[in-house]
C-alpha cells in the first residue's frame, strides 16, 4: 500500500511531466494546427477555425515540393552514405593501428566541426565556383562531410575500441580473412552505434541550412531552403510554410522510428573477462 | 599434429624485450607445459606460434615447415585465450562452431553438431548452447573457449591458463579430463600455467621461463628435483622451498655446514655422497646456498637431540596439511605439519634439518651445483623419459 506522502510526490511527478510534455510539444503542434488554417485564421489564438486542406494541395500538388524533398533525400542520404563507407575504416584505423600522431590527426577530424559553418561557407562559395561543384550534388554531398563525418568517425571509433583485440585474433585462428572478420565479427558489434550515428549525422544534414543556401541555387534545391520561398516578398503563406516545414520533418522521424530496435547497446558485452 | 620448433625467437614491444631468443622443440604429440611468473612472455610465445604476433627475429617451424610468413587462418592451430575472446554477438553452439564453418576448415553441418557435443559433454556444459556469451560465469565462458578449442583437429592446441578462472573441483576434474584427452587425441599441446600442480600434474615437459628467456627445460620431476637455480626452485613446489646461507668447512672426514640461526651459529654435518663431495672439493667451496624442501625439515616442541632453537612465525593451514614459519633472523623455515595442532605464536619450536636432502646452489650465481643423492633422480627422469 502506498501512504500518502508518496501518493502525492507520484502525482507530482506526473503533473510535472505533463507540463514539461505540452511544453515541448506544443510549438509542434501549434504547427501542424496551422496547416489547417486559411491565410485569414493563422493569428487567431483560439482553437476554433474553419478546417482547410489547401495549403497542402498547394504546397504538395501545386508547387515543386516532391522534388525539394527528393533533392534533400539524395544529398543528405548521399552524404550518410559517403560517410559510413568513408569513416567506418577510418574509426577501425584509429581504434586498432598504432601511428605517429594519431591522435591529433583524430583531434583534428573532430576540429572540424568546431567552425560555425557561416565562417567557412564564403571561401567555399568561391573555391565551389572555380572548380565547377557549385549547385550540384556531389558539392552539396562533400559539404555535408563536415558535419556527418567527424561524427561518425568519434562514435565507430569508441565501438571499435570496446571490442577485445583477442576477438580478432581468435576469429583469424579459426580461419578466416580480415575481409570476414570485418563484416561477421565486427559489423554486427558495431551496429548500434552506427546506426546511432548514422541517424543523428543524417538529421544533421538534413536540417543543414546554411551550406546549401549558399552553395546551391536552381539545380539542387534542399527542402531547408525551398521553405523560404514560400516567405514570399510581398506576402508570407504561414499556411503552406507551415506544411512545407511539417512535412519536411517526417522522413527524419519515420527514418528513426525504423532503425529505433537496431539501437540497442550492449551486445560487446560478455565477450571477454569482466 | 606436428612437431613445434622455436628457434631463437625474439620480439619486442616498444623498448621491452618480450622474448629474448626463446629456443623450444616441443615433440609430436607432446604436453609441453610453458610455466613462469606473471610478465615472463609466456603469452607472447603463445602468439607468435599462433601467428598473431611476429617475432623480429628467430624461426618458427611446424614440422620440417617455416612459418614464419604464414597467417594465422592458415596454420591450422587451435588456441584458447586468456580472457576467453568468445563472440558476443553467437551462442555457444556457433561459438564453437565458428571454426569448422570457416572456408579453410569446413565440415558438413552434422559433423559440427557431432563435435560440440562432444565436446559439450566434456566439458560438462550441455546446457549452455543455447546461451549468449553474456549469459554465462567466467568459468562457464572459459569452458566455451575450451570447447571452441576441442572441436578442431589442429597441428597443436595453444592454451592460455585454461583452467585459471574454473572453481577448484571442477578444474581438478578438467586436468584429469585434459591430460586423458590429449593422450587419446595423439594432439601436440603447448600449455601455459602459472600454477605449479597444474604444470607438473599436465606436462610431459616443463619450460621454465623469465623475463623472455627460458630458465630450464625438463620434465616435472627434473625440475622439482635438480633446479637449475634458485629461481627455479623456489617456482616449483608449494610451501616453496627454503634456501638459506651456509659457510662450509672440512673436518677429519668430511665437510661441515655452518648456518646462522637468530645470530648464532650452528653446524650440521654433511653426510656423506661421494659425488656431494667431489663437487665441494673441486670448487674449493667456502660459502653456499642449501636449498632443502619444507616436507625434510622436521620440528618437535619438546628440546630434542640434534635439533637447534627456533620461535614459530606462523602457523596455517593450506588445506590437508599446514605450514609451520620459524624465524631464523634473515630468513624463516617453512615446515609442513599436520593440522589442528595447538601452536603459539613466538613459541619455541625444535627444528631439524634432513642434510642427506639438500641441494647446494653457487652463493654467487645462485647456480645448482649438486644434490645428494643426484644419481637416482637422474635415472628417475631417463626412465620417464622412455615411458
């Protein structure tokens, strides 16, 4: 049975979390209120209105949305991709190979990140446009490196590092090549934090602003900067920006939901003696 | 199964010499036992047998074959490690499988399952294939890598204190087990231990090894019986041996030693062993180390004859039997005795030494010179040597 004093610190707790819980979702939902909302309602505070899909038949139907989306898809999947193919060996590199300053080349993969990106976007606009990677792809791809890489790198390397050496070492007794071990012994113990990485470096590019604004235009056009357009010079559609921003946040969120039972950590342990 | 030859090998690791110009030739089907304190290099010996260390200089020969280029994947050797190694992320059945599904070892499916059950039964843990390795005691692991180990038919099994983490029954019963399997798997197997019943209880030959160099190779009883020197001896034997100080001096017809007891001086005869005698002669000896076994001293309470004064250190029990400690000012006498006796603390204990056991070390380099009765040990050991 439960006396009241700890009754009362339960409904406490509870309360408090509730509060904390409209808190934080509030904006959010205030946001996907609006998208229900004709240009006239938006500043109306009360939660009456008149219910209207056409700001999304005009932000999802009428305009190039599909295409915003499928350019962020592509450089920001790209640039996960680059990343884990790139970093993966790297971070193995850095966990198990002993070699003059490896930890301030580490150090410096880390540093970075440490720049804000508005200091080193200029210089890259003007190197971009000499050598032909502006407004394209593989420019917006490379970019991205800076923010997924460093990350993935930090976190695969400390995975790397908690699995025993002796792990390799039995694996190569029992027959089999480095290629093998890597992919049967080692993949799978590095997997949550991977995945972990992967997903917060894919977010990161995802919601990366400053990069693309600057260093695309017309031919690859992220949905970070598509939103403003619809901040248009002599009006603002807070209606379709708001669909435009609710909608751009569902692939990061469905992407997580996904890989959410491949975050689990723990499998490296009870390998070795404790 | 092959013979196992390490020529001159040396290796280092950064500025500390591991290994320095270790040299062993462990026979076909022989339980080579690598024994020694913590930081020898046994372990290192180990891995550069396994390939998994590469030694800068030296050969490492399995048979008539260098393999000093070969990787580990192609050596054929089974080993298990210290701190087990097992694959977290497999049960214990793929564990031990891991190796026979490998391209360069593969067997069908019903021959793997055939193995690790037998292997399972050995090592008395059938119920535990199922289980991930993070389900499972130290010991219960360490029998996985054990297991893991057995299931192959490799040119030699390479164990790492395998039995280090089992409780004290059930590593009885695994050496009993291990050496009986070795001899029916007419395997080479090539044992690390820091514990001296294990390396004398397992192997056909002992190598004694320190600071990377091997001290002394010899079977258990050449070891336990004629060290090489005192480092040697106080390794194998537990309570270790005592080795204390002595003066020699000649009398009309023989030789006296003469040991310092809590400051005051006592002679003992030393009985006579022509070969004792002829080595004392030969070098001319004044001063020495006697070395003689806890279980040749003998104690009384009561003063008896022939027996000189000493107070009791200590008394425990290790089990079965206990250890009297007499203090003798630079040095204290371990005793065996029998338990539950009633005895104080800074009491007075009689002590008597068996002079016809000793063996005499050099004061100087701590060397082995002589024992008595040397000749019978050493027919001893050549008729082990034949079996």
């Amino acid at each position: 049975m439960k006396t009241g004093k700890q009754r009362a610190l339960y409904v406490l707790q509870n309360f408090l979390l509730i509060v904390y819980a409209i808190f934080a979702l509030f904006p959010l939902i205030w946001m996907v209120l609006i998208t229900f909302k004709s240009d006239t309602e938006v500043f109306t505070t009360t939660f009456l209105f008149h219910p209207t899909l056409a700001n999304y038949q005009e932000v999802l139907l009428r305009s190039n949305y599909a295409r915003y989306i499928l350019d962020s898809v592509i450089v920001s999947g790209g640039a996960v991709l680059v990343s884990v193919i790139v970093g993966v060996p790297a971070a193995y590199a850095l966990a198990r190979y002993n070699f003059p300053r490896k930890e301030e080349l580490a150090f410096q993969i880390l540093s970075y990140k440490f720049a804000p990106e508005i200091l080193v976007v200029l210089p890259l606009f003007m190197i971009y446009q000499k050598i032909g990677l502006y407004d394209s792809y593989v420019g917006l791809i490379w970019v991205y490196q800076l923010i997924s890489l460093p990350l993935l790198i930090w976190v695969v390397r400390g995975y790397f590092e908690d699995i025993s050496v002796e792990i390799e070492y039995a694996a190569q007794v029992d027959g089999y090549s480095w290629y093998q071990i890597f992919f049967k012994m080692l993949v799978p113990l590095i997997k949550p934090g991977l995945v972990s990485s992967a997903l917060l470096a894919f977010i990161f590019a995802w919601n990366s602003f400053t990069f693309p604004l600057i260093l695309s235009s017309n031919k690859v056009y992220p949905v970070t900067v598509a939103i403003m357009k619809y901040l248009g010079t002599d009006s603002a559609h807070y209606g379709q920006l708001a669909v435009a921003s609710t909608v751009s946040a569902l692939p990061a969120v469905i992407f997580a939901l996904c890989i959410q039972k491949h975050l689990v950590r723990g499998l490296s342990f009870g390998a070795v003696k404790g | 199964m092959a013979r196992i030859q390490l020529e001159n090998v040396k290796k280092a690791f950064g500025k500390v010499q591991a290994l320095d110009g270790i040299t062993i030739d462990v026979k076909d089907k022989e339980f080579f036992v690598l024994f020694g304190p913590a930081g020898a290099g046994k372990t290192t010996i180990l891995n550069c047998i396994a390939g998994i260390a590469m030694p800068e200089e030296g050969v490492v020969k399995f048979g008539d074959e260098v393999m000093n280029l070969t990787d580990p994947a192609h050596r054929n050797v089974a080993m298990v490690f210290e701190n087990y190694a097992l694959y977290p992320q497999m049960t214990v059945y793929d564990n031990m499988a891991s190796a026979l599904r490998s391209k360069l070892y593969k067997a069908s499916e019903e021959e793997i399952a055939e193995r690790i059950q037998w292997a399972a039964k050995t090592m008395k843990m059938e119920n535990l294939l199922e289980r991930l390795p993070s389900q499972l005691s130290n010991g219960q692991k360490q029998r996985v890598a054990m297991g893991r180990a057995l299931v192959r038919t490799p040119n030699v099994f390479l164990m790492d204190e395998p039995l280090a983490h089992l409780d004290a029954k059930l590593r009885n019963s695994m050496r009993t087990e291990l050496k009986e399997m070795q001899a029916n798997l007419g395997s080479t197997c090539i044992y690390v231990t820091h514990d001296f019943m294990e390396a004398m209880a397992l192997g056909d030959r002992i190598a004694i090894i320190n600071k990377g160099k091997i001290v002394q190779i010899g079977t258990g009883d050449e070891i336990y019986y004629m060290p090489c020197n005192e480092f040697t001896a106080q390794l194998m034997g537990e309570p270790q041996i005592n080795i204390f100080e002595a003066t020699v001096a000649a009398t009309n017809d023989g030789f006296d030693a003469k040991i310092n007891v809590c400051g005051e001086e006592i002679t003992l005869a030393l009985p006579k062993d022509d070969n004792v005698y002829s080595k004392i002669k030969e070098q001319g000896m004044v001063r020495c180390d006697i070395g003689i076994r806890p279980q040749n001293v003998k104690y009384s309470f009561e003063p008896k004859e022939g027996y000189f004064k000493s107070t009791v250190y200590s008394y425990e029990s290790i089990g079965n039997k206990s250890v009297i400690v007499a203090e003798c000012g630079d040095y204290q006498l371990r005793m065996i005795a029998p338990n539950g006796l009633n005895v104080e603390i800074d009491s007075d204990v009689y002590i008597k030494l068996e002079m016809d056991h000793i063996i005499l070390f050099d004061f100087e380099s701590k060397e082995y010179i002589v024992r008595y009765d040397e000749a019978s040990f050493i027919a001893l050991a050549a008729s082990k040597e034949e079996e």
